[in-house]
C-alpha cells in the first residue's frame, strides 16, 4: 500500500510538471520519444520441425514517451509511459490487439553528495543492467524487449573515483497489478512472483577492470514452471583486461548454491573471450576491425546425482548470444533460460563506414548433459546441440535514426529428435528517437 500511494503522488508530480513543461519550457523538465518499427519472420524455431506449420511473421511497434522533471539539483522524477503492439500476418487469422499502454519507468533518485555514503539512491520501476548483463538486466522475459524495468530499490555507492559499489532489493509480480494500466490484457510478465536482492562491485584497478557479486533469487512456488519453491545464490566475479593495445582478455565465472526444493542446488556457468582490434576501419580493405573469439559453459542438471546442477539465469533471460536460439529453449525449460549449454565461438565486426557496420558470429552449440531420457523435445541422445550463424548488418542514419537487419541460422545436431529440422530467423527493426 505504501508503494502505491508514494507512486500516485509520483505520478501527479510528475504529470503536473509536464503540464507546465509543455506550455513553458523550462530546463529543468525535459520530455523523451521513441518509435521502434520491427518486422519478424521465422519457420520453426520453436518446435524444430518442418512438418508443424509453427511459422511466424509479425511486425512489432514499440511507442515510449518519458518526462523528467529536474526540481532540485540532485532530485530527478521520471515518468515513463510505453505501448507495444503486434500485427501478424503467419499465423493468419490472428487477433489484433493493440496491447497495453503500461508504466514503464517510475522512479525517484536522489544524489548524494556528503562525503558520508556518496552514492545515489533510485526508488521506483527502474531498468538495470549489471556488467555484460550475464546475471542481471531482463526483470521480466515473457513480454519480449517491450520493457526489462524491476521494482527496486538500489543505492550507487562511489567509494572513490572508478570504484562503486551497488545494492538493491527488487521484487516483480508475475502480472503488473502494482501500477494503472490503460486497456489492461493481463500481460504475464514472468513464470511466477521473483524476489532479488544482490550487491555488486566495479572498480577499476590500474590497467584492468574487476568486478565481484552477490546476487539471491527467491521464487515461489507456482504453475508448470516453478513446481518447486526454489532459492539461488550466486557468487561471480568479472575481469577485463588488456594484453596490449590490440588484445583484450575478458573473464566471467559464478557459483550458485541454494534449494531446488528439497534438493541442494550447486551450479557454476561463466565466458571468457579474447577481442583483438586490428586496426581496418574502411570497407576498401575488405578485414573486420575487431575479432572475438571464445567460449560460453553454463552447467545442465544430472538426474544421477542428488543435488540440483543446472545453472539459472536469474535476472538475465535475453537474448545475449541469440536472438533466435531463445525461441529453441522455449519447449525445452523456457523462452531465454540459458542452462545446460556450451558455446565455442568467434565473432568478426566489420566497420564500413562510421554509419554502416556489419558483424558475424558462429556458435558451435553443446551441452553439458544429455536431454532426460523419454522427453519429446529436445528428445535427442547426444550432446551436439547444433551450428549457429549470425548476420548482422547496422546502420545509423543519424542522431535520431537507426536501424539494422538480422539473419540467423541454426542447423541442429543429436541433441535433438532424429530428423529435426534447422530455420531462418530473420528480424528489420527501424528506431527513431528525440
């Protein structure tokens, strides 16, 4: 109740502002707008099977309108206001729906500039992104890239200069029942209600970066997915560092431990990659300006033991290696639950121009254990997931546009049903913002 009434009060503040905004511009209330076209088209990704029709082809429009309002010089109100609607073509007759238009930022912060605590403190529906995103930035994975906000609490602690230290306490309802929403659809959000907390360290430390974490993910107990009351630990580290001007190594490795119901929970998953820059910044020579190469373990469970080994993504359910591959784990866990997974890769990024870039990736896909005996999906006997080919061609037409072009391919192997089929996934998307 509490959450409610400081939100209503927020919301007329900040509505009130922009009332005066708009009639008298003043620099201390600005507004925001984004536009985001996409056109989507796949064959089967989700089901690996030619023979299902699982065919898909939609155009996704994004709308984002946010004002922030200044009252103080270290007090900042936000208000942000989205819609996300889809109009399919495959499967054909197909509903329309304009969706919901939903609060998808609210947020007090306040900055604290006392030499006690220096930090900043952010209170409300909030975005966050830790890292690379490896644990923490999607709060919520089943209404897609429309919104990733979490209902949090965070304090920013600079220590000192480069070196902060964040906390925070999040909790997101498996419906939004928290905030009005116009043309309400019942948009579920995640599998069930999920509690996190976490603190997370960044410094960096003479010629590299360091960062270290604690994270904890409470899930209820509720429907299909979670049948079991569960509670994960996590204990990770990242390091960025420099070989030489041309060379970087970048390591990340985390430990959960917890309940998986009755069962102990132990897991480890991390990435290390190697980027060398080699200097081509034109197309005339016909060489990518940057080469990665690396690998990606995320451990599966093993039914012979009696402990729970499969990793969980806890607050990082996107599409961080594939846009395309989310859609494959829907039928195995869920849409984006990275677990049980092993990637060998190498990643070319080509800059033709300042405004034209392209980037291909091949995953050589694995996993840890084998699908569960008598399951029809994956339903394979071996470890061999399959080959992933991604094509990325982006372009920036200005301060305002920007667009790109997306193709993926994924060939599977025999950890999937005999005679499973590969797909297509192709994505446009055209951004405008002001």
């Amino acid at each position: 109740m509490l959450i409610r009434i400081l939100s209503s009060i927020l919301t007329v503040l900040l509505l009130t502002g922009g009332v005066q905004g708009a009639v008298q511009p003043h620099p201390k209330f600005n507004l925001s707008f984004s536009e985001r076209f996409r056109f989507v088209s796949w064959d089967n990704a989700i089901s690996l099977d030619d023979n299902a029709r699982a065919a898909r082809t939609f155009t996704r429009h994004r709308t984002s309108l946010a004002g922030h309002w200044l009252p103080k010089e270290n007090l900042e109100l936000t208000l942000k206001l989205t819609n996300e609607f889809r109009y399919h073509f495959l499967p054909e007759g197909t509903e329309f729906n304009l969706n919901e238009i939903f609060v998808n930022w609210l947020y007090v912060k306040w900055r604290n500039k006392s030499r006690t605590l220096p930090g900043t403190l952010t209170f409300g529906r909030q975005n966050i992104l830790l890292g690379e995103g490896f644990m923490v930035l999607e709060g919520h994975p089943l209404d897609g890239s429309r919104a990733i906000y979490f209902n949090a609490v965070r304090y920013d602690w600079d220590i000192k200069p480069n070196h902060r230290l964040t906390a925070f306490y999040s909790y997101v309802p498996s419906v939004d029942d928290w905030l009005p929403i116009i043309h309400d659809q019942e948009q579920k959000l995640v599998e069930q209600d999920e509690e996190g907390l976490g603190l997370y360290y960044s410094g960096d430390c003479k010629k590299y970066n360091l960062q270290s974490y604690y994270l904890r993910k409470n899930v209820k107990k509720a429907g299909k997915f979670a049948s079991v009351a569960s509670s994960i630990n996590t204990l990770g580290a990242r390091l960025s560092l420099p070989l030489n001007e041309r060379f970087t190594y970048t390591v990340e490795g985390a430990y959960q431990f917890g309940e998986y119901g009755t069962l102990d929970r132990s897991a480890v998953g991390g990435y290390m990659y190697f980027t060398y820059k080699t200097g081509f910044i034109r197309f005339k020579e016909y060489l990518p300006h940057k080469i990665t190469f690396g690998g990606i373990y995320l451990s599966g469970d093993n039914p012979d033991d009696d402990s729970w080994g499969g990793w969980d993504p806890m607050f990082a359910r996107w599409p961080k290696w594939s846009e395309s591959y989310i859609y494959t784990q829907v039928k195995e866990d869920a849409v984006a639950y990275w677990t049980n997974m092993i990637s060998l890769y190498g990643k070319l990024d080509f800059k033709f121009t300042d405004q034209v870039s392209f980037n291909f990736d091949f995953h050589h896909l694995m996993a840890t254990e084998k699908p569960a005996a008598g399951l029809a999906f994956p339903g394979g006997d071996g470890k061999t997931r399959g080959n992933l080919v991604i094509n990325k061609l982006t372009y920036q037409f200005d301060n305002n546009w920007s667009g790109h072009i997306l193709w993926e391919i994924f060939t599977p192997g025999d950890y999937y049903f005999d005679g499973a089929d590969g797909y297509s996934w192709l994505r446009t998307e055209f951004m405008l913002q002001l």
